[in-house]
C-alpha cells in the first residue's frame, strides 16, 4: 500500500497536519471471511480520515499529469528522431 502512504503523507502536507500518523495495516485474514477482511480494511481507511480524503485525488491528478508529460515527450522525441532518419534515408538514395 505505498500509494495510500504518499496520498497520506500528500493530504498530510497540504493540510499542514502532521500530528496524526499513518495506522498499521494489519488485517487478520486467518479466520476472517471477506466480508470480515472488508470490514477491517474499511475501518483501517475511515480511521485514516481527512489526510487521505484529500491526498488520493491530488496524487491521482498529480500522477496523471506526470505521465502524460512523459508520454508526450517519448512520443515527441520518437517522431523527431523518426523525421530524422527519413530524412538521411532520403539524401542516400539521391
């Protein structure tokens, strides 16, 4: 779950808290059915609150918008170089 922990630490930073600490995440999975491990994994990220109320979107839009600026320049560079190689491939056959 390191993606809940930097949305965490995310919410924790906008907000300006950073009293509050990030709970363990132990769910006893031996015994428990799904629904019970549901039940605990609910109750982990209720007991998280605010921090991670607002850190998830903002590491979503923040994450999306770092890979789209990488994608667009990948692509960028492999049309370049592309052009690139077009063109000395049409000076050698002149």
């Amino acid at each position: 779950m390191p993606l809940y922990y930097v949305a965490f630490k995310l919410g924790q930073l906008v907000l300006g808290d950073s009293s509050s600490e990030m709970p363990s995440m132990t769910f006893d999975v031996d015994g428990n059915d799904f629904a019970g491990w549901l039940a605990a994994a609910a109750d982990w990220l209720f007991s998280i609150g605010k921090p991670l109320l607002v850190g998830l979107p903002l590491l979503a839009l923040l994450l999306s918008a770092v890979g789209y600026a990488v994608t667009r320049l990948a692509w960028r560079w492999y049309v370049v170089s592309e052009w690139q190689r077009r063109k000395l491939r049409m000076k050698g056959s002149t």
